[in-house]
C-alpha cells in the first residue's frame, strides 16, 4: 500500500542553534493508528508541527497523500486536521462557533448536521451553546478535537492528547479514535502513557533527541524486543538458589517462594526444558507457573537509555 | 482562493466585535460626543466661523478621522495580536489559507467596523451641528481608504508586537499626537509660518483636509494632494505586507 505521509530527511535547528530533528524518515499508511513514542524534548511536537505548517523546516520534505506540504500546503493541508499539545481555544466563542469557525477555515463549506455529529461523539452536543472559557478541562480538550475532526480530516494528529485527562474522556477519545480508523483516517499520536501506544496502535516509532531510533509493527516489536519472564512458585520456600543452578541466572522472589526466570523468546533456545530439568534434579518443585512479557514501557526505557 | 477561510475569519472578527459592543461601538461614541460638548458647544461659541464653517461643524471631519485612524489601528493589530498571545493562532497557520487572505479577512474586517464606527460617529455629530455633505462620494472614498491604510498599518503592528507594550506603543506615541496635531481642532491657515510648514509632513494633515473638503469645500490642501498622500500610505502599508510575506509569516519558528 502506498503511503499516505512520506516524511524524507526531515530535520529542524531552531533560530536558537538548537537541533530538535535529525534527518528523519518515515512512512505512515493509510488508515493506521501510528503512535510515536518519546521523553519530553524529543522532537514530537516539532515533527507534527512541521507537517501541519506550524513550524518551517530546515531541511527535507513531507508529502501528504502526493501533496507536498509546503509547495501544495492547500491540499496538504485540507486533508490534516490537528489536536495541539497545548489546551489552546477561544475562550469567548461558543462551542458551535468554535467549531463551525474550524470548518469554514479549512475551506469546507457549512454543514451543520457533521457538526452535529461530531459534537456528540465527543459529549459535547450539550454544551454547543456554552461558551468555551466556562468549560473544565477536559471538555476544552474535547473541543480542541472537535475543531480538529469540524473539516473531515483523512490524516489526524493527536498531540499528546491524553496529557492530563481523566478516564472518562480518555475512554471517549479511544472511542472517537477507533471509529475514524473504522472510517479509514489515518491517526498519528504521540503519547507518555505507553500502555495507550500499546494499546491502541498498529505501529510504534520511538523518538529520540530528535532521532527516530526505531519504528516498527507493535507485535512485531514487542515479539523481537520483549524478554519473557517465567515465574515459578514454589512449593517449599527457598533459603538460597542451589550451587547447580547457578548457571540459569536465575532470582529468587518473594521469600525464597518464587523464582524468575528471564529469558529471550526470540532466542534459539529459551532454556527452559533444560532449567525445568535441572530444577526437577534438585528436588524442587513447583505448584504454579506464569510467564510475562514485557511492555512497550520497558522497551521503550532500554532503548532509551541505550542510546545515552 | 479559499472563499470559506476568508469569510470564516471576517465573520468571526465581526462577530468578536458585537461582543464588546460598549468598547467598540459605545465608547468611541461618547468620547465624540464629548468633544462637541467641550470642543463645540463650550469653545466653539467663542471662536469666529472659519473658512465659513461654524467651529462645531469645522471639527466634525477631523473627530471622524481621528476614531477612524486609532480604531482601525487598534481593531486589525488586536484582531491578529491575540490569536498569537494565547495560541489559537495554530489554527489558522495550519489552515489551507495563503498570507494574503488572512490579510484580506483580518484587515477587511477591522476596516469594516471602523466605516461602520465612523458613520454611527457621523450621525451622533448631525445631532450636535448642523451637517452639509457636498461630496458625499469623495467623503466614502477617503472613509473606505483611510480605514483600509490603517487597518493594514495595525495588522503589521499586530504581527511586529511580541507584547501589549509594543501593541499599545504606536498608537500612542505616534498616532494620538499626528492626529491631535493633524488639524483636526484648527486651519493649518491659523499656525504661525514655521509650524504651517512642519504640518506638512504630518500625514494626518492630509486625511484630515481632504476629508473635511469633502464635507464643506473648503480644505488647507489641494484635495488632489490629499487623495493622492492616502493613495501613498496605502502602497506603502501594502509594500511592507509583501515584505513581511516575502520574509517569512514572522509568526513560525
Ligand atoms: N521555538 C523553539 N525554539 C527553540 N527550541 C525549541 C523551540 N521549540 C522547541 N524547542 C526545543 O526543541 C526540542 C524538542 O521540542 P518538542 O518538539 O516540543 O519535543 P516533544 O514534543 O517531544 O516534547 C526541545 O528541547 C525544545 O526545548
Ligand atoms: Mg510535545
């Protein structure tokens, strides 16, 4: 399938001599829910605005569905909507006119029943005549993805759009999310709250210092990445690990109730038929097992503290 | 052209203003009206016709000018300051809209209500004097112009001002004297030489003459002149939009 966003060599200094992207490649398909994973001060919020003309680029190109983001910013940019990091609105508008004033920017022309639509997805039908500074803030964030959703965008970016939110909108938002991918819009997040990457994306890119370090399928990355874990208890706690085992490396948890195995299920071998015989050589037996994967939390904070 | 962005930002700019309905419509109006009281009624019994005008119908044209000129400037450089101060600028800098039409819809906008402003104005004054319009035509020529020239004017400071400091800093060290000095309250005929010649490089001067001529007839300066210096301060404001174009929004990092 051909790409929807093609970003090639992307890298922005800041007027400040700062680099915040180094080179950046990257290929986002149509209808994916893309997250992209990185500390504070990666580089996120510099690679969406680029996309969406916030910010201009000092080298490189983006180009979105054939359209290039700033020779052909008309088509590219019709096709985007943005959801900002920043809780950002018109505090003396109304919901509707906030929203309706989106559409008309983004070229479309009025069409009140989307409007509708749109503000019901969010929760928000009822409050479509309150003015936004009356709102908390969690509807004010509702009403920055209304605006963002107002002009039917085919590629969505959700700037950390969870950040300070609380269940019940995150739990919509997912909703919202699920529904425009069903819909065929491509979504592109960035996040902190790794089990959200996990689990609502298709791919995961992780970011760092400005350099993508690494993108990738999220099964596919939790499979290559992920080190299992098996977790024996014990029928007998242990004082110490047997002189004979030591080999496994393995840990003893709980009291001397459990012992951890961690192991690499990529790997040729995982080691556990020879570990199960050897446990049963030393008398030692076990009345229940488990095995765990890790998450992309872990993943992601080896990787990151691999590159320092 | 995206016909739907440029009306969606004028309406909305408009609409901004029916908002603060007494700041914007209210407020201009009662200091106008207390010009004439003061200016007019008070003063102006004493002081003799001039160029066969009564004093309070001298005045009317140079009032006029001088909300026409500070609203305009304050209108357009809010209208585009504000969306930067507290962000909501995002939006429209990631919008399919070129720099040109947000000018057409920010300065278009704010012209619009300084007309409008102008003429409510106008009628408040025929309540006080009694009004003749010779050149009624000529009279909206220089309305429409010279709300255009400053609306641009105030959307370039919009777009310099990194502060309400420097937002407020040229409307009031530069505008409020030019327009106070510019011949509103008085004939440049009553200045002494010297002075009479230093008028000459206010271009207030001229927006204020020429628009009075289109009242009564009677101006300081050709009103060929003055129609021609607005014409200049147009290009010129023109000139630095295409310059600022050219280098860049000045509001993308
Ligand atoms: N306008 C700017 N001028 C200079 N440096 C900036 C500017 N905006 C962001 N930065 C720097 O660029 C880096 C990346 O920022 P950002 O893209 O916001 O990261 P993230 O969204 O991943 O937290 C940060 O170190 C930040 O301080
Ligand atoms: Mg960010």
């Amino acid at each position: 399938m051909a790409p929807i966003l093609k970003i090639s060599g992307l890298s922005k200094v800041y007027d400040s001599g700062f680099t915040a992207l180094k080179s950046v490649d990257l290929e986002i398909d149509k209808g994916e829910i893309f997250a992209l994973l990185g500390p504070n001060g990666a580089g996120k919020t510099t690679l969406i605005s680029i996309i969406c003309g916030l910010v201009s680029p000092s080298g490189g190109t983006v180009v979105a569905d054939g359209h290039d983001v700033i020779r052909d910013y008309r088509a590219a940019r019709a096709m985007i909507g943005l959801v900002p990091q920043e809780l950002t609105t018109d505090s003396f508008e109304t919901v509707w006119a906030t929203v309706s004033f989106s559409r008309g920017l983004f070229g479309k022309p009025k069409n009140p029943a989307h409007i509708e639509k749109v503000l019901k997805a969010l929760s928000l039908y009822d409050k479509r005549d309150s003015k936004v500074m009356t709102l908390s803030g969690g509807m004010k964030r509702r009403v920055l993805i209304a605006k963002a959703l107002a002009h039917e965008p085919e590629i969505l970016f959700l700037d950390e759009p969870t950040a300070g939110v609380d269940v019940e909108l995150r739990r919509d938002m997912w909703n919202v999310v699920r529904e425009l991918r069903d819909g065929g819009v491509t979504i592109i997040l960035t996040t902190h709250y790794i089990e959200e990457a996990e689990e609502m994306a298709d791919r995961v890119g992780i970011i760092n210092k400005g350099e993508l370090m690494l993108v990738e399928d999220k099964a596919e990355l939790m499979r290559k990445l992920g080190r299992k874990q098996l977790r024996l208890t014990l029928h007998e706690p242990l004082g110490a690990l047997p002189e004979a085992l030591a080999d496994h490396g393995l840990e003893l948890g709980k009291d001397g109730t459990e012992i951890v195995y961690t192991y690499d299920s990529q790997g040729e071998r995982t080691g556990i038929t020879t570990l199960l015989s050897d446990l049963s050589q030393n008398g030692i037996r076990f009345k229940d097992l488990d095995t765990s994967q890790s998450t992309l939390e872990e993943i992601f904070v080896n990787l990151v503290r691999n590159q320092q | 052209m995206n016909f739907h962005a440029v009306r969606a930002i004028y309406v909305y700019e408009m609409a901004r203003a029916f908002r603060t309905l007494l700041q914007s419509v209210v407020s201009p109006v009662i200091s106008t009206s207390l010009y004439f009281v003061v200016f007019g009624a008070a003063i102006g019994s004493r002081i003799d016709e001039i160029n066969g005008v009564s004093y309070g119908a001298f005045i009317v044209p140079g009032l006029i000018m001088l909300s026409l000129l500070t609203q305009s400037l304050t209108n357009a450089s809010f209208g585009i300051y504000f969306p930067k101060f507290v962000g909501t600028i995002y939006e429209v800098l990631s919008a399919p809209v070129s720099f040109i039409e947000v000018v057409i819809a920010y300065v278009g906008a704010a012209a619009t209500k300084s007309i409008i402003l102008g003429l409510i104005i106008l009628g408040t004054a025929s309540l006080f004097v009694p009004l003749r319009i010779e050149h009624p035509f000529v009279m909206l020529t220089f309305l429409v112009l010279t709300a255009l020239t400053f609306s641009l004017f105030g959307f370039i400071i919009g777009i310099w001002a990194d502060s309400f400091e420097k937002l407020q800093l040229v409307p009031l060290l530069i505008i409020t004297p030019l327009t106070f000095l510019g011949g509103s309250f008085y004939s440049i005929d009553m200045l002494p030489p010297f002075w009479r010649t230093a008028t000459l490089f206010n271009p207030v001067v001229y927006l204020v003459s020429g628009f009075r001529w289109s009242f009564y007839g009677v101006s300081d300066v050709s009103v060929w002149i003055s129609l021609a210096m607005t014409g200049l301060f147009l290009a010129i404001c023109l000139t630095a939009i295409w310059w600022i174009f050219h280098t860049g929004w000045r509001l993308k990092s």
